[in-house]
C-alpha cells in the first residue's frame, strides 16, 4: 500500500503532525482540523455547539477554501480506500452520546471515526456524556491503520484505525462492565451504555467533486457567533440557513 503525497499529508494533518506545514496558514495552522472537517458532517449546529462547548476551536479558514477542503477529504478518503483492512478487526471508541445517537438513527457513520485497535483509551477528559462503542470490521473495509503507514506516526501509543464516514452498521447494545464504568467523561461521569457495531461488508467509499462553491462566508460568521456564545435561536437565519446548505452540499458529495 502506497500513498500519494497528498493522501499522505492529509493523514498527517488530520491526526495534527503539522511537520512541514506552513503554519502562516491559519487552514493549515490547526493542529485538531479533525474537529472542524467532522463538525461539518453532521446536519444542523449541534455538533458545532458541543465542540465549542467542550472549550474546542472551529476553523473558519476552512470554510474560506472550499476547493482545498474538498481536495483534504478526496485524498482522506482515497487514503482509506487504498488501505483497507485484510482482515477481521475490532476497533473500541469512546464517543458523545450526543453524536452517537445522530449516527444510531442514521444506521452508518457520519464523520471519520478513530477508533483504538487495542482497547478503549480509559479517560477521556475533553468529552461529556460519553458512550463506548465496539466496531467490528470486516475485511476490505476503507479505513487507515496508522501502524501499517510508513514514518512515524504522531500517537502510536492509540493503536488507531481510522473509518471513512458513511459506512452502514448493524448496532446491538451490551451491558456495561466494571471496567467500562471506570472509564470518565470530562464531568468525571462513567459512560451511559455501551454498543456493538458490525461494520456492513462490501462498502466503498465516494469520492467527492470539485465545489461549485469557492467560499462560505455565511459559515465563517455563523462560526464566529457561535464562538462568541450566541444561542442557537438567536444566530443570524440567514447565515445560517447558507450555512447549512452549504454543508448539505459538502455531504451529498461524499456519499451519492
């Protein structure tokens, strides 16, 4: 498996190895973009208000270069396409309920989903309201096992595997176990319920098209509202409403 420099980069920037970057470039200068490139996944602010929420920073410089934010998902999702697993594997994340219960209702993932291949990482001190989530993926999946990259790898001590977003999955829910209970959200709560997702065989991935959009000033002010602390029901509904198509527009094209 050989990646172009491009899927490559956008690898290492989507975990934050800004190593060669230029970080005069407040797009690249960004060393959790992961949280702005998923936050614009999910329909509606609700995400966007829970990053800002968990003291997290949206960047509005993505939103200012559309082309080069979809070239970043094309080669995300061509990395995952190339590097599909070979074989049966389990991957343990801890997520929001919030988010979860979204892509419960879905039936598939909705974002890039890291997932840990060892273990579910015991803290997780920047989330609230968490669930653990059991991913059994089968072969030939989309999806990026860091281990298996050439160079270094930024967090090897997370054994990650990365999902592309929109694979389907079957969910079942288990009980919790003493082990899972000690496993705490930033309120220092033990997790709500924990789940089994089989990962449904026999999945691609879309790769997106050039935007007919080169900007979304409308999402860079409704970013900077929500930063500042504006409620939901107060946000400019013209921007927001721009917002939002702007972001339908961005999904559509990675899973028609």
């Amino acid at each position: 498996m050989t990646l172009t420099k491009a899927e490559a980069d956008a690898v290492r920037f989507y975990e934050g190895d800004l190593t060669g970057f230029d970080l005069r470039d407040p797009f690249l200068n960004d060393a959790r973009a992961y949280l702005t490139l998923n936050a614009l996944l999910f329909d509606g602010v609700r995400t966007e208000y829970l990053r800002v929420q968990e003291g997290k920073r949206l960047n509005p410089a993505m939103l200012a270069d559309l082309p080069r934010l979809t070239s970043l998902y094309r080669a995300l999702l061509s990395a995952a396409q190339k590097a599909a697993v070979t074989e049966p594997v389990c991957g343990y994340r801890v997520e929001r309920t919030g988010d979860f219960t979204v892509c419960k209702a879905a039936g598939q993932t909705l974002a890039f989903t890291s997932t840990c291949l060892s273990e579910f990482l015991p803290a997780y001190g920047d989330k609230q309201e968490i669930v653990l989530l059991t991913y059994h993926i089968p072969p030939q999946t989309p999806a990026i096992i860091f281990s298996q990259l050439p160079g270094r790898y930024l967090k090897a001590n997370e054994n990650e595997l990365l999902l592309p977003p929109y694979l389907r999955f079957e969910c079942s829910e288990r009980p919790l176990t003493d082990a899972d209970r000690e496993i705490r959200d930033m309120n220092g709560n033990p997790p709500c319920a924990a789940y089994d997702l089989t990962i449904c065989a026999g999945q691609q991935v879309h790769l997106p098209d050039e935007p007919t959009m080169q900007k979304c000033a409308a999402g860079i002010r409704i970013f900077a509202q929500i930063h500042a602390g504006v409620p939901e029901e107060q946000l400019d509904p013209d921007d927001l409403a721009a917002y939002l198509r702007c972001k339908e527009i961005v999904q559509r094209s990675m899973h028609e």
